[in-house]
C-alpha cells in the first residue's frame, strides 16, 4: 500500500503493476445530494487519518449495468469521485485526465476499457478518470426555486470542471505537472472536452485536449424544459424545483427510461424517435455560451491543442445493441431525413457513394455521419482555422468474422488506445479476440496519445489555417491496401449544426 497527500487528506491506493499504483475512489467534490442537489458541486469535506481508496467510488445514479462496472443502487450518494494511475516514482509527469460517455446518461470511470495502468506503464502519464453526474442530475433543467435561486443547467459540465480544478491543486503529489494536463474523452465524453474547451470557468484548466467521436449538436433551452416536463409528469410530481428536489433519484431515472421509451415508440416525436437521448448540454449562454462547434469557430479555446478522432462506422453499434429506431423502408429515410432537415440531395448521394446497400445501411452511414463523423471533422477543422492547432484522425479497423464483418464502430477505438483491448469484457466491441495486428495498432495508438499528451505532437502534421491537412487511419497493419471509403463530406456541404429543440 502507497500513501499520498492530497489537499483533503491522506489517501492510501495499492500496486497493480510493479511500476504503477492505482488510487480509487478519491472525492473531489461533497455528495451532490440533501442540501446541495441540482447545485454546482460543493468542495469534499476534508479528513485526516488515511482513506482507504482501493476501491472505485460508487457511480451516478443510472439504470445501466455495464460489464466488469460497479452498478448504481439507491443510496450512494458520494458519486463524485476520481481514480489516479501514477507511474511510481515519477515527477513532472505529463497527465490526461479521461471523462467518460454514455449519451450523458449512463457510464462510469470504472468501466475496465478505461483502466489506465497501461497508459501509466507504458505511456508515463499519470492517467486520471472521473465520475460526473449524468441523466437528470447532471442535465435536467431544473426551474428556479420560488425565491427566484436559479438551478444551473449543464451541472455534469461543473462536475468535471471541479475534477480538473482538483487536478491542478493536487496532482502534484502523485507526480503529474499541473501545467500539462490534457482532458481527453469519447462521445458524450468528447463533447464535454470541446465544451470545457469554450467555457469560461474551465480556462486554464488544461492545455490540450482528445475528442474521439465527438457527438453533436447539444440542446436547446427549450428542448430541455420540455424534457422536463416530460421526466416530471412520467414520475407523477409537479414540473417545480422543490418537487423534483423531493423526489427520490430512483424515481428520476425510472422516468426518464420511461419517456426515453415513449419517444422510441413514437415515429412522429422528430428526432427523439431515433435515438431518444434525453440529455445533453444545453447552450444557456451562461455556463455553456454556445454549442461547441459554434464558440470554437469563433475562436474560443485556440489556446488549446486539439486531438480529434471518429470511427467510420460509428453508428452500426447502436443499431448492434438495439438502441436506435428501425429504418429499413425509403419512407422511413425520407422521414428521418426530414426530422434532421438533411439537405437535398444528401440521400440520393449515399445511394450513389453505396450502390445495392440496403436502406438499413444507408440510414446508419448517414446517421453516424451527422451524429460523429461530421461534426468531429468540422470541430478539427473550425479550431485550425481560429488559430488553434488541431489534429484529425479516423478509426478504420475492420476485418471479417464469424458473423459477418467486424466494424469499426462507436466506441471500438477506445481499448485500443489505453491498451486494454486484450480484456473479455471488450470482446463484443472488437468483434472477438484481438490479433496480433491489433497489438501493434495498440501500441501506436497508445503512443500517439502519451506524445500528444506530452508534447502536443501525435506523431502527423497538424490541419493548416484553411483546415486542411493530412488525417491519420487507424487501421491494423495488414489492412494498409483497403479501397479508400467512399468521400462523404462533400454531401454535407449545405448542412448546418444548431442547437437541438425549438
């Protein structure tokens, strides 16, 4: 056992390499529960004799239950918590610090993808993951109280604000350098990386940042009043601060589940029926000016150096795991079509760009585009021509197997990159056992993050100040000769990113 000094008190974390100790479940901020629900997160009450953090902290309340992650139960209350993987005996480590995704619903930092002794053995950064609040805690809107005390939106964006405040003032102990820290991050993990990017409260923060599959746009404050609305009648109480504070979170989660169904069932609820995301953040102007893509294209955050990635078949996995909507006649894509405000011609282009795919594929091609691949590129792109340096790479590891072909979908790029991609529980996101090709796409992957973390250099060029410039493919070595894919971004030429919601 290790002991460490934080500013809160002395911790206590365990070897789980020769070279590295683990310490788990360390409070960065008070429970955000009781008094300080739906509240900006409040400092950790300090302690004295040595905390026993061994173990991952308890997660924030979800109905999910991810394999090899510790599950929420009614009454844990002290979910904001961060874990530290520190090279032993290192000081002046570069850190990344990891914010994890889920559709700002669901996930935990102590999903065993995102175990970060591999990044700390073999990289040499103390690797830093947290938990925020998601669902409803994290995302709802909550009106004011009756004496006008406003409730902030975007509270998971303040959760992880605290964490990196954390950072600064305490990784020093564990030998990070404070002044080289990188937030890093996937899908709704990666768009709370370009939101900390162009939020004031979060300047100076961080110095670089790695946004894979970068999900966008976020929502509209009408959109999330409207949800809810929604959550607090499906839960039975009253659409008011003091009820909703009232109600127990289990019962929040229960809604929430319960009108993200009815949206799912409900051809005609727009783009909810499609995949009925309830929470995102929320463009209040206030603790998020704009949405990301916006705020970076007007130079907000070009201070910080920019890693972004996506896969290129993100969304098949979505529609692997059941969670998004059949589409599967021409009128089902020309309604969803429609829903988006896709422009014309965008379809007719696919089909051409994919001849004799069935609509299934066409839909989930077109979709993973507008969700990650387009708006990943254009947050690349829109922070090099404000000045920043940004670099662009595309996940494309795809091989045959037993049922068909294994894709390279959402969230396959992200063992790889820790170097965790040889665990069972990642198995169904590799499509199978890994190969030896995936061990060396590993290794680079790996190492691309540890340099850019380090130095702000992945190991390619950056885009120059038109946006323009090489992109890395991530792919196993064997398949360097692959037919290129289909070019897809001229398509999507006239289309325009705004906040979602009336």
């Amino acid at each position: 056992m290790v002991v460490f000094r934080t500013n809160d008190g002395p911790v206590r974390g365990r070897r789980v390499a020769d070279d590295v100790v683990a310490v788990l479940g360390i409070p960065y901020a008070a429970p955000p529960f009781g008094a300080a629900r739906f509240r900006e997160p409040l400092p950790a009450e300090p302690w004295t004799e040595v905390r026993d953090c061994t173990r991952f902290g308890p997660v924030a309340p979800q109905s999910a239950e991810l394999p090899g992650a510790p599950s929420w139960s009614p009454g844990d209350e002290d979910v904001l918590t961060l874990n530290v993987w520190a090279p032993a005996g290192g000081t002046s480590l570069p850190v990344l610090v990891w914010i994890h995704g889920g559709a700002y619903t669901f996930g935990s930092s102590a999903q065993p993808d995102f175990d970060g002794t591999a990044l700390a053995r073999h990289g040499g950064l103390v690797v830093v993951t947290i938990n925020y609040r998601v669902g409803f805690e994290g995302f709802g809107h909550v009106p004011a109280d009756d004496d006008g005390t406003r409730h902030p939106d975007n509270r998971g964006l303040l959760d992880q604000v605290a964490a990196l405040r954390w950072v600064r003032e305490n990784i020093g102990a564990f030998g990070g350098d404070p002044d080289n820290v990188t937030a890093a991050g996937q899908s709704a993990g990666a768009t709370s990386v370009a939101a900390l990017m162009v939020m004031d409260g979060a300047r100076g923060l961080f110095r670089r940042a790695i946004a894979h599959s970068a999900v966008g746009p976020c929502w509209s404050a009408a959109l999330s009043r409207e949800i809810t609305e929604r959550v607090a009648a499906a839960a039975g109480v009253p659409a008011t601060a003091a009820a909703l504070a009232a109600a127990p979170p289990e019962a929040l989660v229960a809604a929430s589940d319960a009108v993200a169904d009815a949206y799912r069932r409900d051809p005609s609820s727009g783009h909810l029926h499609y995949d009925p995301v309830l929470y995102a953040p929320v463009a209040d102007g206030d603790v998020l000016p704009a949405d990301p893509l916006a705020a970076v294209a007007a130079g907000a955050g070009r201070e910080v150096d920019l890693l972004v990635c996506h896969t290129t078949q993100e969304y098949w996995l979505m529609d692997a795991v059941g969670s998004s909507a059949d589409v599967t006649t021409d009128e089902q894509l020309a309604r969803f079509a429609a829903a988006f405000a896709l422009p014309d011609g965008l379809l007719a282009g696919y089909r051409d760009l994919m001849p004799g795919a069935p609509v299934l594929d066409v839909h989930l091609a077109v979709y993973g585009d507008l969700l990650f691949a387009e708006y990943s590129s254009r947050l690349a792109e829109a922070h090099a021509r404000a000045g920043g340096r940004a670099f662009m790479s595309r996940f494309d590891r795809r091989r045959p197997g037993p049922d068909g072909e294994v894709r390279a979908w959402h969230c396959a790029d992200v063992p790889l990159a820790f170097g965790n991609h040889r665990l069972a529980a990642v198995e169904f996101l590799l499509g199978g056992p890994p190969s030896p090709a995936d061990d060396r796409l590993s290794r680079r992957m790996l190492s691309a993050w540890a340099e850019f973390a380090s130095t702000g250099r992945p190991g390619w060029p950056p885009l120059d100040a038109t946006g323009s410039g090489p992109a890395r493919t991530w792919a196993p070595d064997d398949d360097a000769a692959r037919t290129p894919l289909p070019d897809t971004r001229p398509l999507w030429r006239d289309f325009d990113y705004r906040p979602l919601g009336p």
